[in-house]
C-alpha cells in the first residue's frame, strides 16, 4: 500500500507517524499528538505522546544569546525551560478545550499537544544569570554570555 503524502503541518511539526500500515487500517496524524486508526467499520484514537517541534529564534546581542519562540495560548507555568552552559530545552503542552469530533472538521492546521526542543548554543552561557518570560505569546530566554577571553586579576595574599 503506498505512503500517504505528508501534509504541511506534518513536514513542519515532525508530527508524522511512519509506522507502516497494517491491512485494511489506515492511520491519519493528528495535530494533538494522537492519531486516528480507521478500519472499515471503527474509528479508534490512539495518543502515541509525540511532540510537536518547537520553532526557535535565536540571536545574539554584545552581552546575551536570545531565544524566543511563540507558545501562544500556553500558560508561563506550563511551559519548561531547562538550560546547561551550551544547551537549552523548551517543553510544555497546548491544550485545545474544545471538543470536536473529527468529521466535523474541514481544517485542521492549529497545533494541540505536546511540544519541545532542544538546541545546542553557540556559546557558553551564566546559567545563574539567566532570564525567561512571556509577552503576548512570545517566550523570550535572555543568557547572558560568558566572556572566555576575560581576563580577571587574582591579588596574591601572603600566609
């Protein structure tokens, strides 16, 4: 049976299932992490807990690296944001309070589920100094930058 050809919110999420298909089931991806397995007389929803991929910014300023990403519709305590000295992870979940059945849908293109992403900075970052909030659905990471050509003078005590 040949391969469905993967919609764009599929290709742009990584929401994709490439799980092959078993005789007379066919699995349809479903933004909100869950995929719908129809046979001939049943629908059955299944939640194979996928993330979507989350879209990132990231830029530099003389003393920071910025990372933004829009998390619209996601409340600040349920979004993650995990860093180390040269990585940094944003997780959470988008819950859609609506409940529509599936054949009442012409589109479905809004993300509902899980997310996250982990990316490597280019740089060495102050994991104490460093600063996340969100404005009109724009999470934005402030890491300050470390200086390894700083040079700090040590006063040599006598004992």
């Amino acid at each position: 049976m040949p391969k469905n050809k993967r919609s764009f919110f599929e290709r742009l999420t990584g929401s994709y299932n490439d799980e092959p298909e078993e005789e007379g089931i066919t699995y349809e991806g479903r933004a909100s992490g869950e995929r719908i397995a129809r046979t001939d007389d049943a629908m059955v929803v299944e939640d194979d807990d996928e993330e979507g991929e989350l879209a990132m910014d990231v830029y530099q300023t003389p003393d920071d690296i910025i990372v933004q990403a829009i998390v619209a519709g996601v409340k600040p305590e349920d979004v993650d944001v995990a860093i180390t000295r040269d990585t940094i992870t944003v997780k959470g979940r988008r819950q859609d309070a609506r409940k529509i059945e599936s054949e009442d849908f012409y589109y479905q293109e809004l993300y509902w589920g899980y997310f996250g992403r982990t990316i490597s900075l280019p740089q060495e970052i102050d994991v104490d100094s460093a600063e996340a909030s969100i404005k009109n659905g724009v999470l934005t990471v402030k890491l300050p930058r470390l200086d390894k050509d700083r040079t700090q003078k040590l006063k040599v005590k006598e004992e």
